[in-house]
C-alpha cells in the first residue's frame, strides 16, 4: 500500500508537470510538434491595441430600420474590413440600432473609420439625368495602373467588371451618348465624369480621376463590398495604443503571478500538507484554463482575466471547505483515510452548490452581455467547471495517495 500510493501519487504529479511544460513551452517529438497553448490564445483590443467603434443606424420614416438590413449591414462590414487586411475583427451587433465594431492593431483609424461608414451608393448618370447602371450591376472591382498620362505616368484607376445584363445597358447607353459625359457618383458625390469616346461593349470599364493607388483600392473594396441597406453615424470610437495594450496585459500577467503566489504561500503555511497538494491541483487547473482557451479560440480582455483570477479563488475556496470539514474529522479520532472520505462527503454539496450558483449567473452575463462581458462570462465559466474537477476529482485521488504513505500519517501535517 505504501509503494503503490507513492507510485501513484508521483504518476499524477509529472503527468501535472507535462501538463505545465506543454501549456508554457509546447514540446517538440520528431515529427510532430505541439504548440504552447499560451501562443494560440488571442488578446483583445484592450491588451494588444487597436481601435473600438460604435455604429447608430439613422431611423428613415420612409424606409424603417429591420434586422434583415442590420444583419447585411454587419456582413458588409465585416467584407470591407476583410479588404482592409483587419485580422480577427470583432463585430456585434447592440440593441436593435447599433453595431459595435472591434479592430485590433490597427494603424491608420481614421482611414478605416471611412471605409467601414461610407454608404458606397454607386451609380452611373447621364446628361439628362437617367441612372444608367448601379453597384448592383458591377460584377468586379479592383485597382489598377490605367494607360500612361501625357506626362508618361501610370495613373491607378478602378477596373469594373459587369455583370451580363449591366453590360448590355452600359453598351446601350454608350451607344446613345457618344461623345457626351456620363458620371460616375459615389454617395450623391461625382468621383469621375469621364466623357463617352465609343460604345463599350465588352462588359469592362474604368473609373478615373487623379486617385493614389490606396484611394482607388479603397473605392474598388467599397463597390465590391456593395452598398450598406442603411445610413450609419458614428458614435463612439476608442483608441487603445499598442504599447499601453502591452503594458496592461504585462501589469496583468504581474497581478495574477503576485496573487497566485500568495495563494500558494497562504494554502500550505495555514493547511500544511494538504495546501501543498491543493497548490498542485491549482497548477492543474491553470494548465486546463490555458489549453480550453486555446480550443475555444477565446479572445482574452482585461475583464476575462479578471474572471480567470476570480475562478482561482474560486478554486482555492472548494479546497479550503474540505480542508476545513477534514480537521474537524480528525479533531474528533477518526483515522486519516476515514477523515478524508468523511470530509469530501461532507463538504461536496457545499461546493456544488456554490459553485452551479455562479455558473448560473456567469450563463446569464454571457447570453445578455457582448464583448468584454461575455469574455469574463467565458473564462468565469470555464474556471469554474475547472476548479470543481481539480477540487474534487484530483484533490481526492491525491489526498487518498498520501493517506496510504505511513511517513505522511501524523496528523499535525493536516492542520489538525
């Protein structure tokens, strides 16, 4: 009993520590190679800079907002941000009205503020006034170097591809205004009014007009991105600098250590060696955070590392009821291993309890929440499911391993 409890108990401590060293450093075997998990968790915009935009739809009595156009609203902003190379861009939609658009790292604010808010209303006009094509019409749009000025440069115009019944009305109303301008308008606003040399019949065309080549990439992304249903005002934009993202995630990497630390110190001055086997189940449960985090995909925000070192006190907490239930078994003469069975009984309702009562209400944060409110909810939920398996799963199969060691036996080691 002795050998084997030892034997055991060393099993599940260097299974932990593979654990800990795969979560942190990853590990490399021939072939195949697993990755840290702390390197596939993604940072919000609060801890890796970038900017956070809100977006009001403006009411229209003759044209009323409905979630049909706020949802194409959303899928056309989230294709011009594609377009703008935005990685992992965080758009939700808030209340009936707004959107709420997240772009990390990004570096030019206003540029993107411009792209994403632009109706991109697109229309061709001829002299008397008639609208020859819409955007709906265009097939394709990208930037490209037209044919060379008269002062030998390639100037960047928008190639337009049409679709086969857009080019049978642009080849009609070329033919019928040679030699006369027909505009291009973009938003009620002339961005070219190129006059009419020859019929184009071909399907293809181009819009000119002294442009840089970002200009004429930006105008391509917004005819193909097609028009937004409706007119949206912006009403908030922060901006989280790179380096003050860095320093707020640093600052919460120091504040988790310090804290987690003295978790530890506290659990085995005060539980002896039961706080000793608590702070080795704790490291499990750092290791499982990391790794469901990295599954998930999860974006980590200040306020989901909160919830994180919330849910290890949490943790600590469950650890701490049966630590409490086992000294009163032993106080009264119960033997170590009867104290341990008697104390986990006695103190897994408690626990229970506790623990389905913030769950619950860590569902309802996430299902009313958005952004960094649901952020907390996840990782609050995660910890918490994952403390209640370290406390009461690998605590006991740890305690009971100690319990069969006779060197272990005195019960001043337990606090008791």
């Amino acid at each position: 009993m002795n050998s084997r409890s030892i034997a055991k108990f060393l099993a599940i401590v260097i299974i932990i520590g593979i654990l800990s060293y795969v979560a942190v450093y990853g590990l490399d075997i021939g072939k195949y190679e697993i990755v840290p998990a702390k390197e596939l968790i993604k940072l919000g915009l609060d801890l890796r800079g970038g900017a956070e935009v809100v977006l009001e739809a403006q009411d229209n009595p003759n044209d009323p907002i409905t979630d049909e156009k706020m949802e194409r609203a959303i899928a056309t902003i989230r294709e011009r941000i594609d377009s703008l190379g935005v990685t992992e861009p965080v758009i939700t939609r808030q209340g009936t009205k707004r959107i709420r658009v997240g772009l990390p790292e990004i570096q030019d604010t206003q540029r993107a503020l411009e792209v994403i808010g632009k109706t991109a209303q697109l229309k061709f006009v001829d002299e008397a006034g008639n609208t020859v094509i819409t955007g709906n019409d265009i097939k394709d749009a990208k930037a490209v170097y037209g044919a060379q000025s008269d002062t030998g440069i390639q100037e960047p115009v928008v190639s337009l591809e049409l679709t086969s019944e857009g080019a049978k009305k642009f080849a009609l109303a070329t033919s019928n205004n040679i030699g006369k301008i027909i505009a291009i308008y973009l938003d009620e606003n002339v961005i070219s009014a190129p006059q009419v040399g020859e019929p184009i019949t071909d399907g293809r065309a181009q819009i000119s007009g002294r442009m840089t080549m970002e200009e004429a990439a930006d105008l391509a992304m917004l005819i193909r991105a097609g028009a937004l249903p409706v007119e949206l005002n912006t009403l908030q934009v922060t901006s989280v600098g790179p380096e003050l993202g860095a320093n707020s995630f640093e600052q919460s990497l120091s504040a988790g250590k310090i804290g987690i630390l003295l978790v530890f110190l506290f659990m085995i001055l005060y539980y002896r060696l039961p706080g000793l086997i608590a702070d080795i189940a704790l490291v499990l449960y750092i290791c499982i955070m990391m790794f469901a985090l990295a599954a998930l995909k999860a974006t980590l925000t200040l306020p989901g590392i909160a919830g994180i070192i919330l849910s290890v006190g949490m943790a600590v907490d469950a650890n701490v009821i049966i630590f409490e239930r086992l000294k009163e078994e032993l106080m009264i003469g119960k033997s170590l291993r009867a104290a341990i069975d008697s104390g986990f009984r006695r103190a897994f309702l408690t626990i229970i309890d506790s623990n389905i009562t913030t769950l619950i209400a860590a569902v309802v944060l996430f299902y009313f929440g958005s952004g960094p409110i649901k952020g907390f909810a996840v990782t609050l939920s995660i910890g918490i499911l994952a403390s209640m398996f370290t406390a009461i799963i690998v605590t006991k199969q740890l305690m009971k391993c100690i319990s069969g060691i006779k060197a272990l036996s005195n019960k001043k080691l337990y606090g008791a």
